[in-house]
C-alpha cells in the first residue's frame, strides 16, 4: 500500500490550483454541515460522487470502500435509536423521525469522507502544504497537518502486512467469539505501534539531515499558476453554500425541533 492516495492521472481537478480546491472543501463541507433533511443534502453527494468519478478516485473508492458504507450506516443506526426530536418515541425506541435524520446524517459523514477523497486523489501531499503555508499558517504546522494524511494509508499498510505475516506463521487463524478476537488484534496493535516509534525515529534523522528546522523563506518545488479551470472552481465552490442558504431560507433542510 502506498502512503499517499493521491492518483497521478490528467484530469481537470488534477491540474487545478491547492487553494481553489481548499476553498472548494471548505465551502461545500459548510453548505452540507448547515443541512439535515436527506432531500437536501442527497444533491450535494450526488455532485461529489461524480467528482469522484471524474478525479480518477475509483482505486481509493475500492480502498476504502469498508469506512464509506459502515460509518454512513452506523450513523443511521446510531440515530434511529436516539434521535430525540419532534416525532420521535420514547427512549432508545425506533422512530421514522430518528431514521430519517440519521439518513440526513450518514449522507452528510458520507459527503465528508467524499470531499477528503477527491482532494486527496488529485492534489499531492507537499501541494497541500504549499498552499496551508501561502493561506498564512506556519510552515511547520502545514507540515505535520498534511504528514497525517501520508502516515494513515502508510500505518493501513504496515497493519495489512502484520496480519498477513501472522496468517503465514498460523497466528491469525479464524477464531471465533468477541474476547477472542480482540485477543488476536493485540500482536497487531503492538506491531504497528513499535513500527509507527521506530518510522517516527528515522523520519526526525531525515528531517534534521535535509534542514527542517533553519529559519527563513521556504520554497517550494511543486508551483501550478493559476488559471482559468480555478475561477470554474471557485464559482462552483461558492454555489454550495449559497445554494443551502437558499434551501434554509425556503423553510427546508433541517428537521423542525
């Protein structure tokens, strides 16, 4: 597994500039966090999964196709059974009411975990620092914000290899029962964990070898000039939270309390 889900494929996103796509994450993650009605937030998901589609992110679709069905559904669960407003039953009882907000709900989770999909799939990691590093944040917090989406596939990966290991020398045979189970994911857990230490180590050593902490100006290797396709994202971008003003203004999108 790779340490990055960025898919190094042409696209029009592919080519747009880090900050417009910032800006673009950060107006439709408004528009959809200020809804609640499924109606409502359902275009929204719609639009991003056919962003997805054409950012080239099927591979990490299929890689993280687990977290984008259970925590949708787990969110829908989750509120059916404590949703308590208007129309809902009596306490940790099902109502219609709690499942259609936990609807509304898991489609939002699911719109967030599409937004940081799409922007991981098409911009590369040090963009990412570039552009938090120009929107005034220092350099070296930019630098261990975007560090985390590199080590989370990275310490997936290291995971996957432990079980793999451990199925090879006949420890990860299938067992059954809870207690069992989470017997078995403790070699695991040590494992990644020991690795995650001696990564940490090592990446320090890198760091100070390469200059990391010398004080002034940084550059940056990757630069993309803006251009026409950035004005189309932003236009786009702030159509979203424009677009649920307008919704919220109309008398929909969130459940009466």
């Amino acid at each position: 597994m790779t340490s990055s889900l960025y898919v190094d494929r042409p696209g029009f996103l592919h080519a747009a500039h880090p900050l417009g796509k910032l800006l673009a994450f950060a107006a439709f993650f408004v528009a959809v966090f200020s809804l609640e009605q499924p109606l409502a937030i359902a275009p929204y998901v719609a639009l991003l999964a056919l962003a997805a589609v054409f950012a080239h992110a099927g591979p990490n679709l299929q890689r993280l196709r687990a977290l984008l069905v259970v925590i949708p559904l787990g969110a829908i669960v989750v509120w059916t059974f404590f949703y308590r407003g208007r129309g809902a039953g009596a306490p940790f009882q099902p109502s219609s009411a709690g499942f259609l907000f936990g609807v509304g709900m898991g489609l939002k989770l699911l719109s967030f975990l599409l937004l940081n999909l799409i922007l991981l799939s098409t911009t590369r990691v040090e963009e990412l620092t570039a552009a938090f590093t120009r929107l005034g944040m220092p350099y070296r917090v930019g630098f261990a914000l975007t560090l985390a989406f590199r080590l989370v596939p990275l310490f997936a990966g290291s995971a996957s290899t432990v079980l793999q290991a451990q199925r090879l020398r006949s420890l990860g045979a299938e067992v059954r029962g809870v207690r069992a189970r989470l017997a078995q994911t403790v070699p695991v857990i040590l494992a990644v964990f020991m690795g995650a230490l001696r990564r940490a180590d090592q990446m320090a050593i890198a760091l100070d070898m390469r200059g990391f902490a010398l004080p002034g100006r940084r550059t940056f290797l990757l630069e993309r000039p803006v251009s026409a396709r950035d004005a189309v994202v932003v236009l786009v971008a702030l159509g979203a939270p424009l677009s649920s003003w307008a919704i919220r203004a109309a008398g929909y999108g969130v459940f009466p309390r």
